[in-house]
C-alpha cells in the first residue's frame, strides 16, 4: 500500500507547489500510475508523510526498480523520475504565456516564476545540490567561492559499458546537451533525461535564443542562455551585443560567455552559449586599478581591475559606443604579442589570444569586463601557460572558464575524503593521505603547526584550498600581479588608450 501513499503525496505536493490544481488531481495520478506499470488505485489512501518532491520521486522510482519494471542504471532511474514530474509541468507555450505575463509586471517576476518551476518540477536537483560543500574564502582579491561539487552520482560499471554501446547507434539527436530539441526529450543511455524540461523563448541581436536553468545550480539562479542554431562558440560582436541586450532585458542578472578556444574555453564549444544568473561573484565587487580612456570612445570608462586574472573593465551608458569598444579592444588583443611576459598571438596560423566577455548593469549604466585569454601550450606547460599549473593540479587541474574566472572554485568530488584524509594528517592521526597532497600538508603543517587543533583544522584546510584556488587563478591571468606583469598589462592599456 505505501506505494499508493506515495503516489497521492507526489500528487497533493504538486497541487502544494502550484504545479496543478486541485482539478488536476485524478488526471495527474492516472498519469503517475501508468508511468509505474500499475492499473488500479484503492478507495481510500490516506497521506502518512511530509516528504518533499525530490525525496517522493525517489521512492517512486525506487519502487520501479524493485519491481523490476525499469533497471538499475542512473540513467533509466533518471529518465523514469523525469517522465512522472513531466506529469506536473505545463506545455512550453504555457510555460511562455505566464513567463512574459509576468515580465510586464517587471523581470524579476517572470525570472521568479520560472526558477519556482524548475525547482519545483524537479528540474534543479534541489536535494542532489544540497549535498555540495560550499563555503566563501577570504584572499586579498576578496571572498572567493568554493564549491566541492557532490551533485552529479557516480555511475556504474554497467552504466558505463552501455554508454559504450549506445556510441556506436551513431544517434545523432539532440545534437548535444545544450540544443532547443532537449526541451522534453525523454533521454536514452549516455543523453540526460529532460522530459520535464522547459526553456524560454527570447530574442538577441534579431536571433532566436533560448533561456533556461541549469539542472544543478552552482550559484543562485544559475542560468543558461542558447543559441537556436547549433553553432560553434565564437567571441565576436555580436557577442557583445546580445550580452548586453540580454542584461538590458533582465537587469537584475549578470551574463558571459565563455571563452572560444580550448584550454582557456568551457567544457562545450559546439554550441553558442552564455551563462548569468543573480549573483554577485568577487571579480564584480573587485576595485579598479589603472584608469584610461580610449581617444575614439570617450564616452567609454575604462579601468583594469584588481583580480588574480587580467580583466579590462568598461562601463558607459551608450550601449551601441561600449559595444564598438569592446570589439575593439577584443580585435587589438586577437593579435598582440609581448614576448616579455610570454604572450604570443599566433602559432602559424592558430590564434592562441581571446576574451571571456561578462556583462551586467550597474546603476544605470551598462558594464563590460573583458578577461583576456592567451591558450598556448609549451614544452615546459603542455597543459598551457595560462592555466593551472602542476602544483595546483592536487586541487584544480580542468579548464579555467568563465565561473572559476568569475570567482567560484568548482571542485572535484575526491576532495571530500581527501581533505578529510589531509585533516587528519595534519592532527597527527593515523590517515590515508593521498600522494599528491602530502608535500602542500606538510607545508601546512610546518606553517601553521600551533594553530593546529580539532577545532580549528577544517577552517585552516579551507582557507588554504581557497589560497590554491587563487594561485590557480594568478596561473591562467596572461599578465602576472608582479611588478612585470602589471608593467606590461599598462603598455596594452596604453595602446588602446592611444589607438
């Protein structure tokens, strides 16, 4: 019977949530049956429990497995949990009609309203995100944010084995994960579940593009915006233009885009994207250091900023004149060299030089930081030169893009237990450390060996995981905080100033 009981509390929480309406009740757990193999339902069940949606879902799902109606892969798991909360959710056109009824009453309405839905539908994964470690650690650029990403399980050997085989099908669709035709996709082996997934219809720069949150939110409303044409990332102009009429639409959001080459670029570069959301990350709370102005935009205010990575800063309240600007400077930077400080635009004919673009509206006016990009590789850092090097790869070894060049670390799993495993180390306790941390815990252990304590010893262990976090971040910066470097970031300044 508990699995009648926990059929009528997913269908009494969905009308909680606002998902249905009361009227909706019979036809939504008809639906949620069939979804179960199951044909029939008592007379009376009575609802025994508080849990929420996610925890519902899961025992739903559990219960198919038992029964051996699905089997036990992650991914038929997912797929069936997305099919029953798809029961709850409106059609994309619905979703639309209410999103931009709201945005007439103002943005952050119709964005509320979205996030409450994504949320609710199980679309974030509220309950899997709740397990990541987060914390804010304070360094001389501000409070960096930590992330040690727990969301995502594991999957199994069989899991494994038949993505290996669904490879070799040659299906081809959706292109890849970020592609409009996701939108209510019941997903396979190897391809995310997304029945009940919906997205936003917008318009940039006279395109189609598409609003959506990402399933596992690393900050608070953690959106990504796509291109209706699958189509390679590219930093152009046009980039500037849609970034800054997406943050005109929706002050109250932040946007960027990674960066178009590989090493310095995100981990997808097949298809046009941004990322934004409502928060506010430490490189925009980071002050200006050297202020210039460039001759044929004065209406333009241009700074460098204080941050472990090179960012030129411009703000003005002519959308059309920053825009000229930044493909200005996004153009000169494409082809500087300073072999002074190791930045070569070109190998031949492969351009190594670029920009990680994030926009936001800051009283009144529309602002830009330009974080340059060099993504050469050499004997000495096959990984790249701007990029995490060897020391920093026990922490951080993957591409630096556009959230870890905002401020927030997002951390491997392992480091769970394994600076748990360095805590103990560091206590003197019987530990399984692994190999690549002991010469950084023995140098913790040289250095702060009297502040030492059980108490004290996870709050020492994170603040010295956000110090590599912004060693990893002075890495991938092309112009170092030394005195060098900062010389050689003012001579581009200066150029652009004089072009």
């Amino acid at each position: 019977m508990r699995i009648y009981t926990a059929v009528e509390e997913l269908v009494q929480q969905g009308i909680a949530a606002e998902l249905i309406q009361p009227e909706d009740k019979v036809y939504a757990r008809n639906q949620v049956l069939s979804k179960l193999g199951l044909d029939s339902f008592p007379e009376e069940v009575e609802c025994e429990t508080d849990k929420d949606i996610p925890d519902l879902v899961d025992e739903l799902v559990d219960y198919a497995v038992r029964q051996e109606f699905i089997p036990d892969l992650f991914d038929k798991k997912e797929i069936l949990a997305s099919q029953i909360m798809n029961v709850f959710m409106p059609r994309p056109s619905e979703v639309n009609r209410e999103f931009y009824h709201r945005y007439k009453i103002n943005p952050e309405n119709a964005t509320d309203y979205f996030y409450r839905l994504s949320q609710n539908s199980n679309y974030i994964q509220t309950k899997r995100i709740a397990n990541n470690i987060s914390y804010k650690a304070s360094t001389v650029y501000g409070e960096l944010d930590i992330t040690i990403n727990l969301s995502k399980p594991e999957k199994d050997p069989k899991q494994i084995a038949l993505e290996k085989e669904m490879k070799k099908t040659g299906v081809n669709y959706p292109k890849c994960l970020l592609c409009v035709e996701n939108e209510g996709y019941a997903g396979r082996i190897g391809h995310p579940a997304r029945s009940n997934h919906r997205m936003i219809r917008m318009e940039l720069a006279k395109e189609d593009w598409y609003f959506q949150f990402s399933p596992y939110v690393y900050y608070n409303e953690h959106c990504i915006v796509l291109s209706g044409e699958h189509r390679d990332m590219k930093i152009d102009k046009g980039t500037f233009v849609r970034l800054l009429e997406f943050v005109e639409q929706f002050p109250h959001y932040f946007i960027g885009s990674n960066a178009d080459l590989p090493i310095v670029g995100g981990s997808i570069l097949t298809h046009d994207h941004y990322q934004g959301g409502n928060y506010e990350f430490a490189m925009a709370k980071a002050e200006e250091e050297y202020i210039f102005t460039m001759e044929d935009y004065p209406g333009v205010h241009a700074a460098t900023v204080k941050w472990p990575m090179s960012v030129i800063r411009l703000r003005s309240e002519n959308k059309t004149e920053l825009v000229e600007a930044a493909d200005f400077i996004l153009e000169t930077w494409k082809s500087y060299s300073d072999d002074s400080v190791d930045i070569e635009a070109y190998t031949g004919e492969t351009r190594h030089n670029t920009i990680t673009p994030i926009a936001r509206m800051r009283d009144g006016h529309y602002e830009l930081d330009l974080v340059l990009r060099n993504n050469r590789t050499t004997a000495q850092y096959p990984m790249g030169i701007f990029h995490p090097h060897a020391d920093v790869h026990h922490i951080k070894k993957e591409n630096i893009g556009l959230i870890e060049v905002m401020g927030l670390a997002v951390l491997p799993a392992r480091l769970k237990t394994e600076l748990l495993e360095v805590e103990k180390f560091l206590l003197g306790k019987e530990n399984d450390i692994a190999g690549y941390h002991l010469s950084w815990a023995e140098d913790m252990k040289a250095k702060l060996s009297p502040e030492l304590s059980e108490s004290t010893v996870e709050g020492i262990v994170r603040k010295e995981v956000g110090d590599k976090f912004m060693r990893v971040l002075e890495d991938a910066g092309v112009y170092k905080r030394d005195e060098a470097g900062q010389a050689a970031f003012r001579r581009f300044a200066d150029l652009l100033a004089q072009a």
